[in-house]
C-alpha cells in the first residue's frame, strides 16, 4: 500500500505546506500517542529539534498532539538526532521524536520517530499510525487527570556530551591536534565543539550561530567549501563537518581534501578488524557505496553487504545479520555497539582515534582507497512515473549493456524529494559520463 505520510526517513516536506503543517504535526502526535500508550504507567515521549525557525511550530504542535492522547511529553531542545534515540532510551521514554529535514534546507522540516529501543519505527508500525492519523481520534482522547504535561528540561544535553566522550578508551586525548569543525548552525552547535574540546584538540569552529534560517546555508556536510577553507586558513589538522541534526559526517584533511562516508567506513572497519572487533566479518553499506570501498574490503578478506538507499535498511540488515559497522556514502555512518542510528560525531571521534593512535596525517591515514568514477546526477520531476516509460527503459538497458561486468548502475527515486537520482560507475569515466547523460535525457524528455 501507497504511504500517505512517511517516507523512507519520516515524514518530510516544506515547512506549513502538507505534509509539514502543524496540523498534521499535531495529529501525528495524537496517533503516535495512541499507538504507544499501552498499559496503566504513565507513558512519556522526548522531543528534540534542530534550529530551524518552523521546528519551534511544529514542537508546539506536536506538544499538543501527544498530550492530548495522554503522554508526558520531555522537551529536550534543540539536539542531534542521534542524541533523541540515546535519551528515548536512557529516559525510559516509550517513543521519541526528532523535528528536523536534516541536510536540507531551513524552508524544509520533517519528523523522525524513534521506538523505546531508540530505532526508527518499523514499516508496520509507521503503517499503523498513517491509518490513525486521518481519523476521528476526538473520542478517543482522556480527559481530565488523563491529558498529559509538557516538561522543558535542562541538562541532557550534557548526558549527550558523556556518552560522545565514553565511545572512546579513557586515556584517549586528542592534545596536540587542531581541529576544525563546522557543525551547519544546526542541532550539533552544542554538543560538538564540546566534546572534542574536553578531549583536549584545539577547536575552531564554525556554523555554531543559528538564527532560525541558516541551518545548512553555505555551510555543513552538503556545502564543505566553507569550511575546506577554514582548515586551510588555520592550518587544522582536521576538518570535521555535521549535517543540520547532526546524524552523518565528512572529514576534510588537512590539504583541503574532502573524505566521504565510504573512506571513513574503511578507516572503520580496517581499525576495527585489526583490533578485533568487526563484527560478522565485514559492514553493511547502500548500493550508492563505491566499489572501491568493496575492493578495499575484499582485499582484506571482509564483506560488504548492500542494502538499498536509506540508514533504516542499513540498520535493519545490521541487526538482523550482527554488523556492527554500516553507513552510507554521505557520511551516515551506524557504529551498533554505540548507537541505533547514526551519529556524525561518534563516528568523527572514531576516526581521530585511529589518526591519533597511527601519528600520520589525516590524508595518509583516511585514505583506504582509490575510488572508482563514480557520477551521481538527479532529475526533477513534476509527477508521473517517469522510469515507467518506454524511451527511459531503452536508455537504461542501452547503459547497462555499455557498462557490462566493469561497472554499476543504480537508478531509484529520492525518498524525500521529487527527483530520480541516477548513479553510475565503473573504471573509464568517459564511458560512465555518457552512460549517465544519455539516462538523464531521456528522463528529462518525459518527465512532466
């Protein structure tokens, strides 16, 4: 069946357009509310937020959703998704909500729903609260002592902050390094350069000043110009960017040069093996993961197994087959023996593990691999079913043939914007230039 609401990471759109009103804000906190609320304890949900001006609209609403089907409802502030799943843990809350559209711009929002466990909530159970949401939940609702309150609480951030810090060996210090970091005036403009400077690094930080309508503007792991010339400008021996909520990473060494997700997977998963603990003998990546990264892997008799787009596949395959290290090429990296979700700064503080322990350079040290070309272009469109047609089917069966056994394609619709992504790769790059170009021709020509 079709999703009305959720998509592959939540609910998403423009912010006080459908689906990202606060009216449906508000009753998908009355359905959530419904779903949870299961025995006679007094059930509690946490709810963060990123800095975005509409994230403050959408709390309220959400507030009054939940409440009103008789949760407490933890105000935790602005905080990275990743530290959201922590808590609903750690608090014992029975769900947990982050209102964010992370990489995406201000205009946008979206909510992110986590179960007591701290993992994003299964298909059936999203599929659960869609068929509420559009109900008449008015009877339904308790009244009196039965409506729920709201708490802001204070200090949680700093539980956050403690458990960044304890994913590393107590006599880990990061003294001596110089540490640039960019956390895209989003949910990590706290926590981040916190953590790194208790550890000891020298901190430079920039994309720490949020106004409501500069998360991820020019800045943070989708714009890593800004802070590329930060570490060329301070001479850092590290370039460290987050997202808006804080949940994937890049690295830039101290050259100037970008690392992607897959690098540091590699970095990951070789310093993890060595020391024993890789789990079930490899990591679990996307089919946007370079094959490259495979290569690396193999030559080091390691798996990795594919899942399509998304961290909740990744998650999924992890836990049902006992990984323990996964992610995706954007920097959306899933440490298990640390979190449920992922986490930009855990996994950045991994990596400056294993540069402080092997004394090289960023460069020398981030760099497993020689990626294969690899181009990624994506298509807009208005609406339709674009791959469906003919023409399009053609071009892609011509690349395919072209590409043969020395090369990938993968061609999906994005999850959370109206685009067709279209990726190949594959040794000659000229070859996978043309095989991407002629696919995206013949999307644009039908693409209403």
């Amino acid at each position: 069946m079709a999703r009305r609401y959720f998509g592959t990471d939540g609910i998403r759109g423009k912010a006080n357009r459908h689906p990202m009103t606060p009216e449906v804000a508000m009753k998908v906190g009355m359905a959530a509310g419904i779903a949870f609320n299961r025995g006679s304890y007094r059930h509690r949900v946490v709810i963060g937020k990123d800095t975005r001006r509409s994230s403050y609209m959408l709390e309220n609403a959400m507030v009054a959703g939940f409440t009103s089907a008789g949760m407490d409802v933890l105000l935790l502030g602005p905080m990275p998704t990743p530290a959201v799943a922590m808590l609903t843990r750690s608090l014992r809350a029975d769900i947990g909500v982050m209102i964010s559209a992370s990489h995406n711009s201000f205009e946008d929002n979206g909510i992110k729903l986590f179960g007591p466990d701290g993992y994003k909530l299964s298909d059936e159970i999203e599929a659960r609260i869609e068929s509420l949401i559009d109900e008449d939940l008015s009877t339904r609702m308790p009244t009196g002592a039965g409506i729920g309150r709201a708490t802001r609480v204070d200090g949680d951030i700093y539980r956050y902050i403690e458990f960044a810090k304890r994913t590393l060996p107590r006599e880990m210090s990061f003294e001596g390094l110089r540490v640039a970091v960019d956390c895209a005036n989003g949910a990590g403009y706290k926590v981040a350069p916190g953590v790194l400077w208790e550890l000891g690094a020298e901190v430079v930080k920039i994309g720490v000043d949020p106004d409501g309508t500069n998360i991820n503007l020019n800045c943070g792991s989708t714009k890593p110009e800004a802070l590329i010339a930060k570490v060329r400008e301070v001479r850092a021996d590290i370039g460290i960017a987050l997202d808006g909520d804080a949940d994937r990473v890049l690295i830039v060494d101290e050259r100037g040069q970008i690392v992607d997700g897959d690098q540091l997977m590699a970095v990951i998963a070789e310093s993890w093996n060595d020391d024993g603990r890789l789990a079930a003998g490899g990591i679990v990546a996307t089919v946007m993961s370079n094959l490259g990264l495979e290569r690396f892997l193999e030559a080091q008799n390691l798996l990795l197994a594919r899942t399509k787009v998304g961290d909740r596949y990744v998650v999924e395959h992890m836990r049902a087959h006992g990984y323990n290290v996964g992610g995706e090429q954007s920097g959306h990296i899933v440490l298990s023996d640390f979190g449920t979700t992922g986490d930009g700064l855990v996994s950045a503080l991994q990596v400056l593990a294993v540069v402080k322990q092997k004394g090289g350079t960023v460069s020398e040290v981030c760099r497993r691999f020689d990626p294969v070309p690899q181009i990624l272009k994506n298509v807009r469109f208005g609406g339709g079913t674009p791959l469906e047609k003919d023409s399009v089917q053609s071009a892609i069966e011509s690349a395919q043939a072209r590409l043969g056994n020395s090369g990938r394609l993968v061609i999906r619709p994005s999850g959370t914007e109206p685009l067709i992504r279209v990726m190949a790769e594959g040794d000659d790059p000229r070859m996978v230039e043309e095989v991407v170009d002629g696919i995206c021709d013949a999307l644009r020509a039908v693409a209403a």
